[in-house]
C-alpha cells in the first residue's frame, strides 16, 4: 500500500468537513456593534445596503427629536438629516441607483408626513399634511429611483400611499374602518405598490396591491393577527409578510403561491413584535423580530425548515428592528437597545467594524470527541473506516502527520459549532456521505 495514494483521499474527506466547519462558525457568530450612543437614540430604526454590502441606516433621535442617519464606508458616518421640530419617529430608508438614500418619516410637530434624501446635499420635503398623517410610514424606489410611500392617516383611521413621479401624488387605499396601521411596501417588476397593514377594528393582517385598482384582502383573521407587519415580494411577485399575533404573543408568517399559506415561527415566548422580513436569493424568508418576554433579539431563518436564533441578549434589546440581507445573503440588523437607548447594529458574515463584539456562539473550547464521532456516532462503521486511515495510513507520511495535527486543532471548535447548529451538521454529513464511498473503493 502506497500511503501518498490515500493521503489526497482522506484530505479531501477531512479538510472539506473542516473548511466547511470553520466557515460555518465564522457565519455562525453575530458581530455586534453600538452605531450611536450619543443620546436616547436608535428608535424606529430602518436598514438598506449599498451595492458593497455597506449599511445605511436611519433613526430618531429621541433626545433632541431629530431624524439621524448613519452608514458605514470603513467607519461609520452619522449626521442629522432635519431637526426643524419634532421630527423622525417611524423611518423607513432605501437606497436608490446611485446608492444615495432616501427616507420617510414622520413629522409630530405637524402631524406630517416627510420626505428626505441626499443627492450631494439633503432635500427635505412635507409630502401630507392633510390631518395628522405620516406615521407607520414604508418606503420603496422604482426603476426611475422615484419614491412610493404607505403611511398611516391618524384622522380619518385609513391606510395612504404616495407616489412621485414629477409631482406627488397622494390617495386613500382603504378606509373600511380604522385601518392602515404598522404598513410595509414593496414594488412589483411593474413599478405596482404591494402594501401589507393592521386592521385595528377587527384586529386582522390586511394586503393591498394596485394592478389598475387596488385590490384588497383580508389575510388572517384569527386572533387579533397583523401588527408589526413587513413585507417583501419574491422574483415571481408572490407576497411574503411576517406580522404578529398578539393574541397569542407568537411571530407568524404568511406567503401568497397561488393561495395563502400561514404559519407560527415561534411561540416560544412572547414574540413577534418589531419583525422585519427579506428574501434572499431563492426566496427563502428570514426574519428579525423582538423577544418581548426575555428582551432579546431573535432571528428566524427558513432552509427545510425554520432555525431560531437569539442575537442578542445582554441587555433589553432588539425593538424597532429592521433586516437586510446582502448579496451573499448574509444577515444585517439594525436595532434599538432600550437600557442604554443606543442604536446598534449586528451582522453574521457581513461588514464587520474593528469595534465589533461577538455574539452568543461563543469560542469555549469544549471537551468531547472528534467531528466526525459527532456526526456518526462514536461506534459507527464509517468513524472506523476513517480510524483505520488515521493509524495505518496518515501517520506514515508527514503530509498524513499535518493533516491530523490541523483536524485535531480544530475539532473543539468545531464539534461546538455541530452542537449548536444542526443544519450545519447535516450539511457536512451530506458532503462526507459523497466522497466516502471512492475512498471505500480505493481501499477495497
């Protein structure tokens, strides 16, 4: 037997189960970081990404009722967009073609609704003042980069839309009853507004979409559903929302492929409040949302099934989240933490500052066996296989000695990663299941 023939085998078998560990476990752990501590700041909170996967985030500042935003380019950025009055509760951001944003907010001192955005300078315009209107606004840009939005029209306890294309114009979507509350927008391939909202006289999850009129639907009656709704639309145009139920404190979500499809995330607590939901690339949801019972905040991703997270539980935080995922779907948070009134902003495999924390997963090494035990169990046919290659194999050539040095350095870190992240552990069984099989012919 000539060792250098298995070595390449068993490397391929090991150092793909150990690439695919580590890269997991850097994935798998939340940087944290404090945007804004200058004040009680961070509420109503809105995060878009630039085309370098850099955050852009805007908020209120509480303390001198201001609206602020920041972003990061290599450090962070913040300024203070209007501070004429009280101004900039409920902000919704997004980015246009250029990357330059533009935000919607609210205007207490007018009972408004505003309009800001940056084109080498800060352009600031009332968009309603129709009654007291503007709050729960949603925003979302065209193809021209011309801004729609939803807002909510305290007065008359309807659901409003404006759109500009020249000039603004502005309409009542529903006014069947007090409606119009926690609204979310987002727009077709057609340019068409898709707007999802609470019903607060029947307390139900309500969806508005323009297609030459508006069309509009009752989505979930059960309970009292639709608070805290977010909105996204997959390649199809289908409707994705996340909302809560506050009847029974859980975080839900529905989605629309030729009926509606609804379902309970989590229940774990009382939870659900402040979500925010994004696609990502095959039109899998992900969700942020708060854990009012605990004061965390907690992420939900779907992949086969839904994986929970906590992101953050160090103090009372996560309320007026808001999620953005980039182009490798890696997820960024932007979030109010109520104790110390900072804004903060979290990301797993994104844009990492030198000022970053790391979140709950955390490096201990622990004491246990090998990976590979960890996947197959300690007795298993294929661990003995692999033993085999391990004594009688590997320790006969210095490459073979290097390999079981890096595995064996590696192993604490990565059984801890197995332990707390089970699709993580089934993903490495699949790739070992591929190649074990030519290494058992090339033995045999």
């Amino acid at each position: 037997m000539d060792p250098k023939k298995y070595v390449k085998v068993f490397s391929l078998i090991m150092c793909s189960s150990l690439l695919l560990l580590s890269n997991t476990h850097v994935l798998a752990q939340w940087h944290i970081e404090t945007v804004d501590s200058s004040a009680n700041v961070g509420e109503g909170t809105s995060i878009a990404l630039d085309g370098s996967g850099n955050p852009h985030i805007s908020y209120y500042d509480k303390t001198n009722t201001n609206l602020k935003y920041a972003y990061y380019n290599g450090s962070w950025h913040k300024e203070t967009v209007d501070n004429s009055g009280s101004v900039g509760e409920d902000t919704s951001i997004a980015l246009d073609s250029s990357d330059n944003p533009h935000i919607s907010y609210y205007d207490a001192t007018n009972g408004a609704l505003k309009y800001a955005y940056y084109d080498g300078s800060w352009n600031i315009e009332t968009v309603d003042n129709s009654g007291s209107v503007g709050e729960d606004t949603s925003i979302a840009l065209d193809s021209s980069d011309n801004p729609h939005i939803s807002y909510y029209d305290a007065t008359n306890g309807a659901l409003k839309y404006a759109y500009y294309d020249g000039s603004w114009t502005k309409e009542t979507v529903d006014n069947s009853g007090s409606v119009g509350e926690d609204t979310s927008i987002a727009l077709d391939s057609s340019g068409n507004p898709h707007i999802s909202y609470y019903d607060t006289t029947n307390g139900n999850l309500k969806y508005a979409y323009y297609d030459s009129g508006w069309n509009i639907e009752t989505i979930d009656s059960l309970g009292d559903v639709g608070r805290a709704t977010s909105l996204a639309l997959d390649d199809s145009g289908n409707p994705h929302i996340s909302y809560m139920d506050a009847t029974n404190g859980n975080l839900k979500y529905a989605h629309y492929d030729g009926s509606w499809t609804k379902e309970t995330v989590d229940n774990s607590a009382d939870v659900g409040a402040s979500t925010s939901l994004a696609l990502d690339s095959s039109s899998n949801p992900h969700l942020s949302y708060y854990d009012s019972t605990n004061g965390d905040l907690k992420y939900a991703y779907y992949e086969g099934d839904w994986q929970i997270e906590t992101v953050e539980s160090s103090a009372t935080v996560g309320d007026d989240c808001s999620l953005a995922l980039d182009s490798s779907d890696n997820p960024h948070i932007s979030y109010y933490t109520l104790t110390n009134g900072d804004l903060k902003y979290a990301t797993k495999g994104g844009v990492v500052s030198s000022t970053t924390t790391t979140g709950p997963v955390s490096t201990t090494t622990p004491s246990g066996h090998c990976p590979l035990s960890e996947i197959y169990g300690e007795y298993s046919v294929e661990v003995a296989f692999l033993r085999y290659f391990r004594d009688e194999v590997l320790t006969q050539t210095p490459a073979g000695r290097e390999l079981i040095r890096v595995y064996y350095e590696w192993s604490p870190l990565s059984i801890k990663v197995m332990k707390q992240d089970e699709q993580c552990k089934k993903k490495v069984k699949e790739m070992i299941d591929e190649v074990l099989p030519l290494a058992q012919a090339e033995i045999e």
